[in-house]
C-alpha cells in the first residue's frame, strides 16, 4: 500500500506486483490483439503488439477458456472474440486499453470453431465456421460491439466454408478463401455491414486456399498465406479494392509460408502473426498496405502459435 503522502516504497512497490495488484499502465497507439491458439497445447493467452513499431509481443492477459480457430473483431476502444474449438459459442471481451483478462460478452447461437470476423465502427460480424457435428456453415452473425449480448443473425454467405480470411471497409465486410469440407475456395464474398442480408460475390484470390489471414486499410484488404491444395503452404499476399467488386492482385510474399496465421491492421501497416508450416512458428512480419512489396520481419509471439483470433483498434473498418 502506498505511505499516508501517496508514495509506493520499493518494498510495497515490489509486494504488489508480486501479488499482482500493482496497477497495470494504460496501452497507447494502434494495438493489434491476438488471442488463444495452439501452443504445444491449446492455449487461453492474450498477447498484442504496437502496430506502429516492431516488436515481440508482450502479455496482455487470457481468454476465459483456451480455445483455437477463434475469431476477432474490435472498434476503437474494445475487442470481441468468438467461438473456438470445443467447438465453443462463448463471446469474450477485453478493452484494449487496459490490458487483463477477458470478460464475458454472450454467446453465438450455435458453437463454432474457425469463423472469420470483420467490423465497423459499432458493429462487429462472425462468418461460416464448423459446428458441432463437423457441420461447415454458411452463417453470418453480428453483434454491437459496445453492448454485451448473444450474437443475432445477419444473412448468408454464398458457400458454407470455414477457415477463411476477414477484413472490412468503414462499409464493406469481405470473407475470402477458405474449405468447404470438399475443396478449398479462392472465391471472396461481400457484405454491407450496418444492412443485414446475404452476402454477394465479390470476385476471386489469386489462388484456392484455406486458413489464411486477412487485414486491411479503409481501402484495401489483405489476404496472406494459406494452404494449398497438396497441403503445399503459401506464402501469398493478394489485395483488393474493397470499395470496387473484382478479382485480387498479388501484392508480394510473407517472409514464410504458413498456414492458419493471425492478423492485424492499422490504417498504414498489415501484421501477419504465427501459423504453422507443419509446425509452429512464432513468425511475426509485416507490409505497408498503400504499397506492394514482401512483407518484412517485425518480431517474434511469445510461443509459437496458430490458430490465433486477431482484432486491433486501428483496423481498415474503424
């Protein structure tokens, strides 16, 4: 406890962040969150970077269970994850600023593991993913994101698929690749976010694949890695124009080719994180969205992860 004046001594400086009660200091700038995922073992960590500077992660807190194949979103101010393996219809939420454990926001109508997630401003969506019975779906949910709740439906995606990539405009809400328990889709889809209704064909990537990562700018998406038929990893980055409807052009190459991999945005920078190439990896590297290029090296997770659900509050739908 600090003295009667309101100063910490060493020693009580000491005893309380030993017992964990020594106030955490707020987080400042483009945080980008990644959360649970396969360690070695499934894990419940939540870890972030600061997007504009690179970096290892840091420790933020954990989820309320350990859980993979779990999906993000985020505004401004707090981010949501949903789902995971189990298959798990649990909702949590953590404020971005501060970091600590999760809290419960609600729940999805029916579990599933390997969702995608995008957002606006307010409202947060979760698309496909496998339900209980191994089932591929084709729902889309939302959520707004400064409440707590259950998750309501929003519409359809064209395909039942999981494993697919998210990202969003401040308008547009794009889910693109992905398996459909036959093949893997290079198809990208399209919804108006602040509207409900089914999603609508928005043109194709580069190349069919699955677990790949998505980020993106007010104007432009990302979608990176994957893999490809044969198994054969990516290391693939494609972009669109999310405000015009049409097929990706490649943008470059991640520093390795890994499937299920996490990722985060800021208005200027895209953040690939973890994945596995057979096995873990703890890679993290990042592009400058504006441009083209391959992305280059910016740190390392803390263990070496895939599976990971990623939001951040500086992304392209903020």
């Amino acid at each position: 406890m600090p003295s009667y004046s309101g100063v910490w001594t060493l020693t009580a400086q000491y005893q309380a962040k030993g017992a964990g009660n020594w106030p955490s200091q707020p987080l400042s700038g483009d945080i980008g969150i990644f959360a649970g995922g396969e360690a070695g073992s499934v894990t419940n960590v939540i870890q972030y970077i600061n997007i504009s500077t690179t970096g290892n992660s840091l420790d933020f807190g954990d989820l309320s269970t350990a859980r993979y194949g779990v999906a993000g979103c985020a505004s401004s101010t707090r981010g949501v994850f949903s789902g995971g393996s189990g298959p798990s219809n649990r909702l949590d939420y953590i404020t971005i600023a501060s970091t600590g454990n999760s809290t419960s926001f609600g729940e999805l109508p029916e579990p599933r593991v390997s969702q995608a997630g995008c957002n606006s401003s307010t409202r947060g969506l979760f698309a496909g993913g496998i339900g209980t019975s191994a089932n591929y779906r084709n729902i889309i949910e939302y959520i707004t994101i400064a409440t707590t709740g259950n998750a309501t439906d929003f519409g359809d995606l064209i395909s039942v698929v999981a494993y697919e990539g998210g990202c969003s405009s401040q308008t547009r809400g794009l889910f693109g690749g992905g398996f459909n328990d036959v093949v893997r889709l290079n198809s990208i889809d399209f919804v108006t976010i602040a509207s409900t209704g089914n999603a609508t064909d928005f043109g194709d990537l580069t190349q069919a694949r699955y677990g790949l990562a998505a980020c993106s700018s007010s104007t432009r998406g990302l979608f990176g890695g994957g893999s490809q038929a044969s198994a054969t990893f990516s290391n693939v980055i494609d972009y669109v124009t999310i405000a015009s409807a049409g097929n990706a052009t490649d943008f470059g190459d991640l520093t390795v080719a890994r499937s299920d991999l996490a990722a985060v945005s800021s208005a200027t920078n895209g953040v690939f994180a973890g994945g596995t190439t057979g096995s873990n990896s703890n890679v993290i590297d990042y592009v400058t969205i504006a441009s083209t290029g391959n992305a280059l090296d910016f740190g390392d997770l803390l263990a070496s992860t895939y599976g990971m659900g990623a939001c951040s509050n500086a992304n392209g739908g903020l």
